[in-house]
C-alpha cells in the first residue's frame, strides 16, 4: 500500500495537530464525563486520542478512521494497550453511517475532514450535523485551524484544499448558529506549534534517512517540503483553535 506523508508524521504524534495531550485531557474534563459515557473519536488517526478517553476518563469510545494504514495502525495500538474492549474502531463516517448509531455524551473532531459526512463543509451546518447526535447537555469537542486574518488568496487555495476553515470568533459564531453553546474557547500557543512541526520534521526525516530507495521516497519528501512552506509562510495567518461546545 502506498505511503503518504500522514502515515509517517502523525506517527509520534498523541495529537495530530498543534495541540498538546494534557490541554485536550483537560478540555474534555470540563466536559463532566460520567464513567461509561459514550463518546465518539472522528478521525481518530493511530488511536491515541481514544485510548487516553478510554483510559482516563472510563469512556466507551466510537473510534472513526478512514484512512486504511492509520485504521490499521490504531487497530494494533488498541489491541496492545489492551482497550479493545472500551474502543469499538470504525472505518465510515457518512452521514447514514453516523445516523444509525445511539448518541453521544461527547464527540471529539480535532482537525477531521468532513467529519459529519462527505461533502458537508459549512461549519453551521457541520456542527448542527453533529449535534443531532450529541445527548441532551452533551458536548462537542472541536479543534481545528482558523484563520487570524484574512489570508492571501494562494495560501487560502493550498490550505483549504483538505478542509474550510473561518476565524476563530467564526467557528464560535457558527456553533451558535447550530444551537450550540460555547462553554470553552482556546487558541494553541507557541511552543505547541513548535513541538508539532518538530515531530512531524523529526519522523519523516528519519523515514527518508532510513528509506532513501522506496518507491514513496519522492512524493513523501515533496509533500513535507510543500508542508513545511505553507507553514513557515503561513504562520502569520494561521492559528489552531480548540472549543467545546454543548448541546443545551
């Protein structure tokens, strides 16, 4: 199976993004877990999310993952940690597919594509997707890119080609719009930013080093390069928000 840029940077990640473990942990504290609270993980990458829901908070946790290599990879963590019996690991996310399961005392979607079905990308419309699945007083618990400002049209085109992203005062606003209350509104620091760009730096780094000759090599080390500019030259433009939002 062919190797993407993904299956090598998120690998040392716990979060996926420019965010630490213990700040999302203690997000999804101020969210009043009860044990055995159902909660849904979309985009849960290689698992580590679920697990430290599972772990810490004694959830039942939905875990949603399209991507086949990091379903697999999530698939094999959970079954070492010994949690396939609290993480259900799920590899669709559509809307009928999300429809047809109970709801949720929390859904967490940090940095997920489309996580409420394919082709949904308005974020009032996202959210109150979503929030038909939450139980009464539940929570939604999004991270995800904003923009500080408005950005230049080239940055836009090569930063919203996975995604749709708005200001942070924007994703509140719209959550709103879904009927949704903002009980938590943060925005990542400096130094998680750093620690994301380095570990993602350091594995692919290390996986061309170790890989100089694999068919991949070329389209990996072309991605981090694209990668590393749209960050480097988008750093004034781009900040990472975490919000919890709750169902009323």
């Amino acid at each position: 199976m062919r190797v993407a840029f993904h299956h090598i940077a998120y690998q040392p990640l716990a979060v996926c993004n420019a965010l630490s473990m213990d700040r999302l942990e203690a997000m999804v504290r101020r969210a009043g877990l009860k044990p055995e609270a159902p909660v849904m993980d979309i985009g849960c990458a290689y698992g580590e999310v679920s697990m430290r829901l599972a772990r810490a908070f004694d959830a039942r946790v939905t875990a949603v993952e399209l991507d086949p290599v990091m379903a697999e990879g999530a698939e094999a963590r959970i079954r070492a940690t010994g949690l396939t019996d609290r993480i259900n690991l799920r590899r669709e996310t559509s809307a009928a597919a999300l429809a047809a399961l109970p709801a949720f005392d929390l859904i967490v979607a940090i940095g997920s594509t489309e996580p409420a079905g394919k082709g949904l990308r308005e974020p009032a419309a996202v959210f109150a997707a979503l929030a038909e699945r939450l139980t009464p007083g539940g929570a939604l618990l999004w991270g995800d890119l904003f923009w500080k400002e408005e950005p230049p049209a080239p940055l836009r085109q090569l930063v919203e080609t996975g995604g749709y992203y708005v200001g942070h005062d924007a994703w509140q606003a719209a959550a709103r719009a879904a009927g949704l209350t903002v009980a938590s509104a943060e925005v990542s620091g400096e130094a998680e930013w750093a620690a994301y760009r380095t570990a993602m730096e350091t594995a692919i780094a290390a996986w061309l080093d170790a890989h100089p000759d694999h068919a991949d090599a070329p389209g990996v080390a072309a991605t981090a390069h694209r990668i590393k500019m749209m960050l480097d030259f988008g750093a004034p433009f781009l900040g990472f928000g975490l919000y919890l939002f709750r169902k009323d």
